[in-house]
C-alpha cells in the first residue's frame, strides 16, 4: 500500500506532466496550428475591405502601421506597457519595449485567412534591435482583435 506523500507526489507529478504536455501542444499555435501566434478565418475575399478593417481595429487598440498596409504582410507598432518593459526590457538599455504585430493575409479562394505574430522588440545602441516573440502571453488579445476583424468584414459582405 502506497503511503498518502506517495499519492499526492504522483497525483502531483502527474497534473504537472499533463499541463505540461497540453501547454506544449498549443503553445503559439493558432487555430489552423501553422505555428502562428493567433489566427482566424473570414469568409470573404474583398481582400481591401479586409486590409482596411485590419487597419482601423489595430489603430482603435493603439497600434499605428509601421510601413505599407498595400500587400499581404501588414506590420503594426505601439509602445509597451510598464509591465511589457518589465518582462522584455533591459535594465541596461533605457530605450521602450515595443509591441511590433504582424498580420498576414492570405487569400483561400471564397475565404481569408488572417496570421498574426507578435514582436516584442526593443532597440539597442550598441548591438542593434533585439527581437523576443511572446508565445502565449497576451494571445487571447490578439485573437479577440482578429475575432473583431472577422466580425466586422463578415457583417459588411
């Protein structure tokens, strides 16, 4: 017979493993689980309504676009928040943390598909920009702002 401390170590390591294992599986993966960070599926092709869309929604979140919004990869920036500089700062270097997401488009015949990375990046003087890519941290976010995008295309179609 197993002592009670054997029990719950096992029950213990057991959920630990099993947490583990489930957070392995997801980690950074979007719905269509092609290694994005998050995603979704619009059922429409107006490939401008969509860009334009994608556009307004990240500029409501306070993002502003970093280049050209014309082709299939639109990048967007915003200065982090207190606790982005504390996560992926450096003490050493009194530049902001950035948030750099990155949407791309693809066109799926009658349906769209929309890939968001995110970026977190923050510029050094010295060894140039230093780029980290939260995985799950803050995804739920950015797949309620693609939600809001799909939302808001499916209803004008």
């Amino acid at each position: 017979m197993k002592s009670p401390l054997l029990r719950l170590f096992s029950l213990t390591a057991l959920i630990l493993t099993g947490a583990a294992l489930s957070s392995c599986s997801t980690v950074g993966l979007g719905p269509s689980g092609a290694g994005e960070y998050s995603g979704t599926t619009i059922n429409s092709s107006n490939l401008a309504l969509i860009r334009q869309t994608t556009v307004a929604v990240f500029a409501e979140k306070g993002f502003r676009l970093d280049g050209s919004a014309d082709y299939g990869t639109i990048r967007f920036v915003k200065e982090g928040t207190r606790s982005a500089q504390i996560a992926w700062g450096s003490n050493m270097n009194d530049n902001p943390v950035m948030v750099r997401p990155e949407v791309q488009i693809n066109s799926l015949g009658p349906k769209t598909q929309l890939i968001c990375n995110v970026y977190m990046t923050q510029e050094s003087t010295v060894y140039g920009e230093n780029v980290k890519q939260p995985h799950l941290t803050g995804k739920a976010g950015y797949s309620s702002i693609l939600s809001t995008i799909r939302k808001r295309v499916e209803a004008e179609e």
